[in-house]
C-alpha cells in the first residue's frame, strides 16, 4: 500500500510579507469577480495558510475586502505620482499616461475599486473619496492660481476628476480609443473647465426680441 501523501509544506513568511501576500492575492480575486463570489477558503489555500491565520490579520471578509480597495488605491496613487517633473504640464501629461497605464494593467481592478463590490460601503466610499482628495491636491500644485477663487477651481477640477473616472471605465469596457488620444482629450477637457476661471464670467445677457415680447404681452393685458 502506497504511502499517504503529505500536504504540501507551508512556507513561514514575517507578518509584513504574509499580510502583502493576502492582500496581493485579495486584490487579483476582488478585481475579476463579485465579493459574494471570493470564498476566503480560497484566498487561504492559494496562500497556503488556514483560514483562521487569514482571520488573525484581517477580522471578517468585509475587513479583508476594504483592505485590498485600499491596497490597490494606494498602487493606483504610487504608479501614478510624477513629482520628479517640474513643468505643471508636463506633470499633468506624464500623470495621465501613468494612469491610463495602470489602468490598462489593471482594468478590473481600477473599475473594482470605483464601481465597488458590496454596495454602497462607507468604508469603500472613503477610500475612494481620499484617492480623490489626493488627485485633487496633485492637480492644485502648480496650477496658476490667478486671483481666481480656491473653491472655484477647486469645484472645477472636482468635476473634471469625475469625467477622467467616467472616462476610465468605458475605456476599460470598449477599449476602442487609443490611450494617447484619450489622454489628449482629458487634458482638452481640463482646460476647458478651467478656462472660465482665469477669465472673468458674465452672464449673457437676455435676447431682446424675448424682453420686447414680455412688453407686448404685459400691455394687451
């Protein structure tokens, strides 16, 4: 009678390793299917570890599926910084070409970490939101601020965050625009939004013929 195989051996890794291991192995799971549809069985023998080792670093699933949000937001910002370029613009560009190159490596991901996994989680969301608030504070250094108002520019580049996200996700689903033509377009779309900003906003003024009628009218009356 052959002899009984042994499982196969465990191997010891500090905290820091295993923990980036799991979360590594956490982020590839959470980014190509549902959260309900990740067994953490599953994460644990890929790990080679047992489930209850897994439960020591992160207390439940949903511990365990907000910390890989935040492992892969924190790879987004770490991939995406260019403070080694001084030109503001010149930062801009290489920002958005590090960003849509993430993007392309980790499509799933990215759209895992906008489009979440539980619903509308409030730990998720403020990981979210911080990733923006960090966006935000690269695109506000070295901007010229003018004598425009900080609200205002800062409410404008808001909005254009937004549509780089928008943006992001269907190119993720069709990718059917070159990246180089996309990032051009964003950064067409950023100076469009904050162009009124640096130039003084009037509100146009009523079309006359509508006033002349407003008097026709108010008089047969």
């Amino acid at each position: 009678m052959p002899p009984a195989r042994r499982p196969p051996a465990r191997t010891r890794l500090d905290v820091d390793a295993r923990r980036a291991q799991l979360l590594a192995l956490g982020v590839e799971a959470f980014a190509t299917r549902a959260y309900d549809d990740v067994p953490i069985d599953e994460i644990a023998r890929a790990a080679g570890v047992s489930k209850g080792l897994l439960f020591h670093y992160f207390p439940s699933k949903r511990h365990f599926y907000t910390a890989t949000i935040r492992e892969a937001a924190n790879q987004l910002l770490a991939q995406t910084l260019a403070d080694h370029v001084e030109d503001p613009l010149a930062r801009l560009y290489a920002g958005l070409d590090a960003f849509l190159a993430y993007v392309d490596r980790h499509g799933p991901a990215y759209s895992a970490l906008l489009r979440g996994g539980i619903g509308s989680d409030p730990d998720v969301l403020a990981i979210v939101e911080e990733t923006r608030g960090v966006f935000l504070a690269r695109l506000m250094q070295g901007l010229p601020s003018s004598d425009a108002p900080g609200p205002l520019l800062r409410t404008a580049l808001r909005a254009w965050l937004g549509f780089v996200e928008a943006a992001a996700l269907e190119w993720i689903d069709h990718r059917d625009v070159p990246p180089a033509k996309l990032r051009d377009l964003m950064v067409a779309v950023l100076v469009t939004v904050t162009a009124p900003i640096t130039a003084p906003i009037t509100a146009p003024a009523a079309p006359s013929y509508t006033l002349q009628n407003r008097s026709r009218r108010s008089a047969k009356t």
